[in-house]
C-alpha cells in the first residue's frame, strides 16, 4: 500500500502581512493549537524557545485518542523557515515564508522521513502501511485548514 502514499504534502496560502510576523507567530508552538486542527497545545522543554536544537512537546487530539510528541527543532530562520522533526527522526514539518506584495507567502510542508517510516513498521507490523496512510490523509486534510486558520487569526489581529 505504502506505494499509493505519498510521504510528503505540501500547501501555500497568501497572508496580507509580512513573513516575519508570519513566523514570529507560527515559530512560537505556544500558539498552535490556536489554528492546528489536531494539535492543541504546545510547550517548550526547559524554557528553550524557536532556535535549533531546542525540543518542544505538542499534545494532540482526535476523537478516538489523545496523545502527546517530543519535537526537535531543525530550522529556526526568522520571516524564512521554521521546521521541526517529530521524535528527532520520525516526520518533518516546515513553515516557509516568502514576502511578496502585499503580505507573504506560507508554505506548511509535512514529510514522513526514513525513520518514520521504520518506526511504523517496527510499532505497527502488518498494518504499518494503513497506519502511514491514515498519517498523510490527516496532513493533506489538516495543512490546508491550519494555513487558513493561520491566515484568519493574522489579518485579523
């Protein structure tokens, strides 16, 4: 099945702001459950903030469970990227800003990595490849409305 799944997604949405107000809101994790569909709540580890090598945990919700995720943060360019890897190795998730006239540009980007791939395989067996698809159904579904929800909660502030 893992054939008809693609390991990576990728969304854009224009924002009338600049980038580096974009990432200044997106890089604080605090803030993600104000827009993520399924992450409610983040906090970072020790007091450590949006810089590389800082470690951060995200609680997420859906209706048939509750968990929570260690991130490590890769990329911490600000008003150009913001990105994080989920368990250091499993998935990547990355914020692009680009100004353009008007506002900028956001591109959320979700990516299974090698590592996650072996981390499904090794916790979930035969149903592994069901358990990555579930996985890329929520990005595609989910990246469009956390960009929405981004660009709603920013011009309106």
């Amino acid at each position: 099945m893992r054939d008809m799944v693609s390991l990576t997604f990728s969304d854009s949405i224009f924002i009338e702001r600049p980038a580096k107000v974009i990432y200044d809101m997106v890089a604080d994790i605090t803030r993600m459950g104000e827009w993520s569909p399924i992450c409610k709540e983040g906090w970072w580890e020790s007091g450590a903030g949006p810089e590389v090598g800082a470690w951060f945990v995200g609680k997420n919700v859906l209706p048939e469970r509750t968990w929570e995720t260690r991130s490590l943060v890769v990329v911490a360019d600000p008003g150009k990227e913001f990105a994080f890897t989920v368990g250091g190795s499993i998935t990547r998730w990355s914020y692009r800003f680009e100004d353009v006239v008007g506002g900028c540009e956001v591109t959320e980007t979700w990516n299974l990595l090698d590592g996650g791939v072996e981390y499904f395989h090794e916790k979930f067996a035969g149903e592994a490849d069901a358990q990555i698809a579930e996985r890329e159904r929520l990005a595609r579904e989910g990246i469009p409305v956390t960009l929405a929800a981004i660009k709603l909660v920013a011009e309106n502030a």
